[in-house]
C-alpha cells in the first residue's frame, strides 16, 4: 500500500468516528427541536395559550445544525469513496439515518419560516403596511406549494389554517377600510358618491388592492355602482349633479329630475363633471403603470362607449340637409368628451372610439334617412289594396302582343304608386350622392321592394286568401314594380355605375314579377280544381248514358256563374291579355271534364244526345261572353273547336259524320283521335254495315 493510501485511509477512519459518534446526538436534539416547535405551534394557533414570538436562538440552532448535518454528509460520500470494508454496513446505517434527520430538519426549517412570516405579517397589520401584509401572504402560499402533501405534519396543517384566516382578515380588513374612504350610495331619486380626501391610508390599500387579485373585489363592486347608479342614468335620464365638500369628503350628488332622455350637450357636461370629480379625488394607482380609474374603467368602458353612441349620439344624428351643415358643433363636443374620457383613463386607446362614431355622419345621415324611408315604405305597405288606380297603355288590337316599353293597361293599388314614387325619389338621392352613400341608398331601394311581397302576403293574407279582386291587384301590383325595376335599370346605370357592378334592378324585377305570378297561379290552379270538382258531382261518369240528370246542366250553370263572377271582379283589373288567357284556362278546364265524359261513354241515346247538345250549347252561348272580345275565344281556349266538333257529332248522322272526317284531313280529324270518333261513332249508333263502314274509314 503507498503512503497516500494510508493517509487517505487514516483519515477516513477519523470520518467515520466523527459520523458514527456525531448522528445519534444530532437525531436526539432533533427529536427535542421538533416536539419544540410542535408545542409552539399548538399553543398558538390551537390552544391560544400564548402569543406568537420570534425565537431566532431557535432559528440559528436550525441553522447551525443544517450545516453539521452537510459536514457530516459530506464526510459520508468520501469514506463510501475508500475501501473501508468492516465500516461499510454501520456507516450506511448512520448515512440513512443522516438522511432521515436531514429531511426533519428541512421541515422544522420550512416551519420556523412560517412562523416568522406570520410574526411579521402580525406586525405589518398592526402598522396598517397592507402592501407588507400581501407580500407575506404571497410568500407563505408559496412555502406550502411547494411542499408535498405526502411530507405535511400535523403541524403544517395548522399552520396552513392559520394563514387562511390571515388572508381573509386581511381581505375583510381592506375592504372595510376601503368603504370607508370611498362609499356610493343610492336612495329613491339620489345618488351619492363620497370620497374621503386624498390619504396615504387609502394609497396604502389601493396598493395592496392591485398587488392581490384576491383582494380586487372592493375595485369591481365600486366600478359596477359607478356604471349602474351614475354613468347608465347621466345618459338616460335627465339629472341635475351638485358638488359639496367638508373637512374629511368630498361629494357628488346626482338628482334624477325625469326618466326622459335629455339633449346630448346636458349629458356632456354631466359626464364631464363626474370624470373631473374623480380624476382629483381619487388619484391612486394599483401598480407602477396602471391608475385605479384604468382599472375600474376597465369594467365598463366600451359598454359605457356603446351607451353614449346609441343612447345619446344616435339621437343628433341629422334628419335634413341643414341639420347636417351644423353637425360640426355636435363633433367638436363629442371630441371633448372623449379627451375628458381618456385623460381620467376610464377609456383606453383601445376603447370604441364615440368620436369616430360622429366623424362618420355622412353615413350615418344617410342610414338614418333610409330607416325613415323604410318606415315610410311599410306604412304605405299596410294600406288597403283594393283602394285602386288605372294605369298603363289601353290594348291597341293592331298590336296584340303589345310593347315592351309600355306597361299594359290595369289597375293597382294607389299605394303602389305611392312607394314607388318613394323609391324614385331615394335614387334621385343616390344619384347625386358620393359612392358609398349611393351604394346605401341604392340597396336601401332594392331592400324595400324585395320585402314587398312578403309583407303584403303577411299583412293582407285574410284578403288575398279569399278575395279573386284583390289577388288580381296584387299581380298588378308586383308586375308594375318589375316595370318600373327595368326602367330604372336603364334610366339610372349611367348615374348609377360604379354601384350597380355589383347589383341592379333585373334580377330584383324577375323575383318581384316571379312572386306575384306564383300568388296568382296558386289562384288559378284552385278555381281549375273547383271545376272539376263541381263537375264530379254532374253524373257523367257512367259508361251507358241512357238518361242524363239534372245534375249536369245544374253543373255546367255552376261552373258558367262561377266564371262570370270572376269576369266582373276581374275584366277591369287584369290587363287585356293576362285577363283572357287565365279565364281561357278555366274554361278550357270545363271543356275538357266534358269532352272527356262524353268520349267514354260506350252507349248514349238518341234522346240524351239532344239534352247533351242543349247543355254543351249553355257552354257555347255563355263562354264567349267572358271575354272581352268574344271572336277572340279560339285563341285562348285550346278545346273550343273540339267542343263545337263534338256538339256536331252528337247531332249529326253516318254520312255526314264521314264526310267531315274527310279520310282523316276534315275538320273533325284536326281535333279528335281516330280511336276517340270511332268511340263516339259506336255509342251513338246502332251496330250495322253503314257502322261498320264509316268506322272503317275512321283510321
């Protein structure tokens, strides 16, 4: 063995006498330090026995021995370093030990921190240092987040009650010592708001306040009555605010004179009063970089920015033209307010700027005269349709289909004439106006035709369900609106230009003309339906016809007088045109159920052919009649002629039945199927050769 072995040997043998000899002692004494601090501990917090007092011998013995206790562990690792065999098993016993008595060490550390901690917290409170009292809070929250829960004794949980009351006796203590210097109160009428005159007591907790978010709650309940009881009624109500001041307060004191709002420049300078009144009474900060007023304001600042604008600025918004030239008194005020604002830092840069709001009345003239539009535009919505005008070119019968460029003659609604006449004065406007003023007008036009049929449909629903008259002037209606649409389009695209690349008045004329088209159709496809309804009660739905019933002509007398009534509620309502073609619907719809009836049956006879040509004959004689041109039958009634063919076949014999059909080129081949005479043929005569031979020749 070398020499430096021997030396490093022998004093490893020293380190091991000093571990061995110097463990138990220490783990002793820590037994009588612990159960110390324990009764501590207890006597105070538990048992109340005696006040709480700073033992530093206490404190510097821990100390003292946390530096022993790393001597020793150090000494430890280096004898594990040497070959020390027979020493090897004790000393791992004296280093687990040496551990075990470190980790208790560390504990009565973390306690007598605690405990010292509390002791100053107790002596900051009694000096009112609120900003201290918070710091040690902080500081003893933190020493129990970091300990484990698995490592608590009994006595961290003690102590960790004792500082839950702590921070709520500071909490409590800071709230109340904060109502007394501020306080708002709020009876019937009146409100006041007193504010003890500037102190470095009230500066002490407002640095506390913003040093704790625990303790914040005192800032937000005062920024809440601030919004309720003083800035939501300066804005809505008509108040009256006085300033008094004593020795100890100063007041502000708010006198509600109505629930009524009042002129913007009185709620100005309302507002004006109550930033002024607190920007000098209540000048504290929470922090190094933020005021109390930034904070509260905080709470409702762009509410409060939103309250203004829609409570008070919307309202001066101009009606005309001249209102309009002398807005610049209502933006200079309006930039005032907004300096008071930001100066008291109830608004921030970031807030909803009111100024921004007022510099935008351009716009905001213009929106504001399109809701009145629209208001004006849905009254005259509401008057009664049937309250009619004629308008239009007469029908020229050298021109049947009429021009394009002229609306037909008809009737509508003086109402309609009324908004459109609305509607041309509003693009007259957007005519003249700068671009995005004409893009809102221009929409402001197309939104309130495009809600017209809407709200006519909705409003006047019990009429348009039941009266043909009224359902009539309505497609007038929508179809001189799609006129005028198309006129527009042409008149205005040159003044309208940049505003209708991105719309125009087609598409819009289709849509209204469309809807009023589809209300009208629905009509039509009823009465249609009522026909054949009618009809399904006349008995002609047998296949040997060997006596026709009264019901028949009973009927055919209906379905006429039905038609009739319509004629007189629609020939001076509908134009030339639309009129004729929706009555040659229905009447085609009676020709057809007949002519269908009578082609089935498989046997009639002679006699019921008659009384069958007697009550086709109502039809013939009635029918034109409805027209207003009653030569013009032919061309809106597609099964006229085939039910005069048919009137022909019933009353006619074998030959001449098989000269008109002239080998499939006469006047009855142009409206019957071959299949369908050769039918009629055999229900009306008898089976013979002559028979035989015409329907031959029905091919």
């Amino acid at each position: 063995m070398s020499l430096v072995a021997n030396i490093l040997q022998g004093a490893s043998k020293v380190d091991l006498d000093v571990i061995n000899r110097n463990i138990p002692s220490i783990r002793k004494d820590m037994d009588v330090l612990k159960k110390d601090v324990v009764e501590h501990v207890e006597n105070v917090h538990v048992k109340y026995s005696q006040k709480s007092k700073l033992n530093n011998a206490r404190l510097n013995e821990l100390l003292r021995y946390q530096q022993t206790l790393e001597e020793l562990k150090n000494k430890g690792e280096l004898v594990l370093n040497t070959d020390l065999n027979n020493a090897e098993k004790e000393l791992s016993n004296n280093m687990n030990e040496l551990k075990v008595t470190a980790y208790k060490l560390q504990v009565l550390l973390r306690v007598q921190s605690i405990l010292k901690l509390l002791d100053k917290f107790n002596d900051d409170l009694g000096r009112l240092h609120y900003v201290n009292c918070v710091h040690s809070i902080k500081a003893l929250n933190g020493i129990f987040e970091a300990i484990p829960t698995d490592e608590y004794l009994e006595a961290l949980y003690t102590l960790k009650g004792a500082v839950a009351d702590k921070q709520n006796i500071l909490i409590e203590r800071l709230q109340t010592e904060f109502s007394d210097n501020i306080d708002l109160q709020h009876e019937n009428s009146t409100t006041t708001l007193r504010i003890r005159k500037e102190n470095e007591e009230m500066k002490n907790i407002i640095s506390a306040l913003g040093c704790y978010s625990e303790c914040l709650e005192p800032l937000h309940c005062l920024a809440r009555k601030l919004w309720e009881d003083i800035f939501i009624p300066i804005v809505n109500e008509n108040l009256i605010l006085e300033e008094k001041e004593d020795d100890m307060f100063a007041s502000l004191v708010l006198c509600s004179q109505s629930k009524e709002k009042t002129n913007y420049s009185i709620v100005f300078d309302n507002l004006e009063i109550v930033l002024k009144f607190l920007t000098v009474n209540f000048t504290y900060n929470i922090s190094e970089s933020k005021t109390a007023l930034e904070y509260i304001g905080g709470d409702f600042n762009d509410n409060l920015s939103e309250l203004i604008v829609k409570n008070c600025l919307r309202d001066t918004i101009p009606s005309n033209v001249d209102e309009l030239q002398r807005y610049n008194v209502i933006i200079d005020a309006t930039e005032k307010l907004e300096k008071a604002l930001l100066k008291s830092n109830i608004f921030t840069t970031q807030t909803a700027s009111i100024l921004e709001y007022v510099n935008n009345v351009d716009v905001l003239f213009i929106d504001k005269m399109c809701a009145g539009y629209s208001m004006k535009a849905k009254e005259i919505m509401k008057k009664d349709l049937h309250d009619i005008t004629e308008v239009g070119v007469p029908y020229n019968p050298e021109y049947p289909l009429g021009c394009d460029e002229n609306f037909p003659q008809s009737s509508i609604s003086k109402n309609v004439e009324e908004l459109v006449n609305l509607c041309v004065e509003l693009l007259e406007k957007a005519a003249v106006a700068s671009p995005g003023c004409s893009a809102i007008l221009f929409t402001n036009v197309l939104n309130i035709l495009s809600t017209y049929c809407a709200f006519v449909q909705e409003f006047h629903k019990a009429y348009l369900a039941t009266l043909p008259q009224q359902i009539a002037v309505f497609l007038n209606n929508c179809l001189y609106m799609a006129y005028n649409l198309d006129k527009w389009d042409k008149s205005y695209s040159k003044q309208l230009e940049t505003v209708l690349e991105v719309g125009n008045f087609t598409m819009e004329a289709k849509i209204i003309s469309a809807q009023g088209r589809e209300v009208f159709n629905k009509y039509i496809v009823a009465q249609v339906k009522q026909i054949n309804e009618i009809m399904d009660g006349a008995e002609l739905d047998v296949l040997a016809l060997e006596k026709l019933s009264p019901k028949t002509e009973k009927c055919i007398r209906q379905c006429l007088r039905q038609q009739e009534l319509l004629r007189t509620v629609w020939h001076k309502v509908l134009s030339y045109e639309i009129y004729n073609k929706n009555i040659g619907i229905i009447v085609n719809a009676l020709c057809k159920h007949l002519i269908t009836a009578i082609i089935k049956f498989e046997d009639i006879q002679a006699n019921v052919s008659e009384k069958l040509i007697d009550v086709i004959k109502l039809i013939l004689t009635r029918a034109p009649k409805l027209f207003i041109d009653a030569n013009e039958i032919t061309l809106y009634v597609p099964l006229w002629y085939k039910l005069n063919e048919l009137t022909f076949v019933l009353n006619s014999n074998l030959v001449d039945i098989n000269d008109r059909w002239a080998s499939g080129k006469g006047p009855l081949a142009l409206q019957f199927e071959p299949t369908e005479l050769r039918g009629l043929v055999k229900a009306l005569f008898q089976n013979t050769d002559r028979r035989a031979t015409v329907l031959a020749r029905i091919c």
